[in-house]
C-alpha cells in the first residue's frame, strides 16, 4: 500500500467544498482542514503508483477552488496509534 500526504493550497473561499469534494475521490482516505500555509492536507492510500497520479495529478488537482498541491510519499511507517485507537472501541469485557 502506498500512502501519501497531499497539501493542497485553494480558494479560501471554496475550502469546505473543495474538501468535501477531494474526500470522494477513489484513494483519497482522508482531509483534514489545517492551520498554516496549507488550507487542507488529504491522505492518499493507493496500491500503485499509476492510482496516485490518477487521485492527485487527474482528479484532486482539477476540483474546482485548488490552487496548488504539493505530495508526500511515506517510506514507512512507524506507529501503530491509530490501529491499536481503531481496534479499540470502548469494549469492556
């Protein structure tokens, strides 16, 4: 699986629509409104490298509203918190 981190630079004004609007493109997990330079970040989790040009480079790129993206490709990963908080529910037994 290949995971990549997308900051994506838009419209100030489009923010929420551009995001909602990135969350429904096939490989895209994940969109995060953020403080800072970028108005968003999304998490791209793909099997191939040829999906990741087609999520960002064909689909993300072209919403209406984003005005720049730059791509992160994660090596690896190195914690399991997110799993391990996915796993556990609240379940008592």
């Amino acid at each position: 699986m290949i995971t990549a981190f997308v900051l994506i630079q838009t419209d100030s004004a489009r923010i929420p629509e551009c995001a909602e609007e990135i969350s429904e493109i096939e490989g895209i997990s994940e969109v995060y409104s953020v403080t800072g330079e970028w108005d968003l970040i999304a998490i791209a989790r793909v099997r191939r490298h040829e999906d990741l040009a087609d999520a960002i480079a064909n689909r993300l790129s072209k919403v209406n509203g984003v005005i720049g993206t730059t791509t992160q490709i994660a090596f690896r990963a190195y914690s399991k918190h997110d799993l391990d908080a996915a796993f556990s529910l609240g379940f008592d037994s």
